[in-house]
C-alpha cells in the first residue's frame, strides 16, 4: 500500500532533517519518495530571486494550498511514498492531507519530531534572520501539538539525537 507520511514538529525541531532521513532510507530501497512542503512555496513562488525565501504572511493560505496540490499530484500518479514536511500542529492543518490519503487509498503515518521547545527555541539563533521564528510563537505550537490520527498504531515519535540516526548531511537545510 502507497503511503503518506505526515511529519509533525515545531519550527527548528528537525523536521526537515528527519523528511530528508526517511526519503533516502527509502530510495536505498529503490522506493520513490518525494517530499512536499509549505515552506518551498517561499522560495519557489513569491519574489524575483527563486532561491530566496520571501515570506509574506497573507499568503500563507496560499502556500498550503500550493503544498496540497504538489501531493494530489504525487497521488494521482501513485507516487509510493509521498512526506509532507510541515509543521502539522493541529488536526485541522493535517485534514486536506488524511482526505486526499483516504481518496487515493494511502496509509497515513505521523512523524512527530520533538526534541523538546527550549532547543527549538536554542536553534532558531543559528538560523539567518529571515528564517528565525519568534521564542513565543514556538512556545505557542509547542504547546498546542496535537495528536493527528487517534489511536494509530504506526504513530512514531523521534526525539532521538540526530547523532544516533546517522551521520549529519554535508549541507545544513538550516541555511536555507
Ligand atoms: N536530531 C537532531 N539533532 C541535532 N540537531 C538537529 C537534529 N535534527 C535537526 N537538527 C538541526 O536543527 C536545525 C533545524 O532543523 P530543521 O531545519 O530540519 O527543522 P524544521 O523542523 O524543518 O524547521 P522548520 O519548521 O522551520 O522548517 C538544523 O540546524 C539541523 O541541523
Ligand atoms: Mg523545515
């Protein structure tokens, strides 16, 4: 069965890191993965430079709506694995996701990536400015992490040191 992995996490928890994880883990599987995210519309839609990231806030409806149809896309063509790597806070913000998965007959898979919200709140310092979030707004998500599918028995939760999972990737995604 095709599936869809929903990664869930507050900004800086490593999502992204982990996403990248699974799609490689994956590919030495020879099992296409593709990774969709809200975060991309920003470089790849709003402003001249492709490769900068422009956040406008009013358009951020218009970036999840962007996400969800790069992944009806992947469904349509069957894509094996499909990662959406947003932050997925609350059960709302996964609906589109576990609608389209119930559609296209996807098993759906939670990914909550938390390695507690002072180091989220520490890594923000690292990051360029324009990509670092207000320590109160991640205390906010932080404490509003819901569990998205009740009772799913395949639920994951990674906390583990990113040392233990492998080697760090040559290019930090935390520059971008
Ligand atoms: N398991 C880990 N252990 C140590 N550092 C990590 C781990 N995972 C990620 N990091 C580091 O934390 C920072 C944030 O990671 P990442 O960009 O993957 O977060 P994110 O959840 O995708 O954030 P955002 O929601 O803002 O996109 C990066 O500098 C990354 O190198
Ligand atoms: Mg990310």
């Amino acid at each position: 069965m095709n599936e869809l992995i929903l990664m869930q996490g507050c900004p800086g928890s490593g999502k992204s890191r982990m996403a990248e994880v699974l799609r490689q883990y994956y590919e030495n599987l020879e099992v296409e993965a593709q990774i969709y995210s809200a975060d991309r519309f920003w470089y790849e839609c709003v402003g001249d430079d492709k490769g900068r990231y422009d956040f406008v806030p009013e358009l951020r409806y218009r970036a999840h709506q962007w996400c969800q149809q790069g992944v009806l896309g992947a469904m349509k063509i069957g894509i094996p694995v499909i990662i959406v790597d947003n932050t997925n806070t609350t059960k709302k913000e996964a609906v589109p996701y576990r609608v389209m998965a119930n559609l296209f007959d996807y098993a759906v898979h939670v990914v909550r990536v938390d390695p507690g919200v002072e180091e989220c709140i520490r890594r923000q310092a690292s990051r360029p400015e324009d990509r670092r979030v207000p320590e109160d707004i991640i205390r906010t998500m932080h404490g509003r992490l819901e569990t998205l599918i009740p009772d799913e028995p395949d639920f994951l939760l990674f906390n583990t040191p990113w040392s233990k999972l492998t080697a760090p990737f040559e290019d930090d995604t935390n520059t971008k």
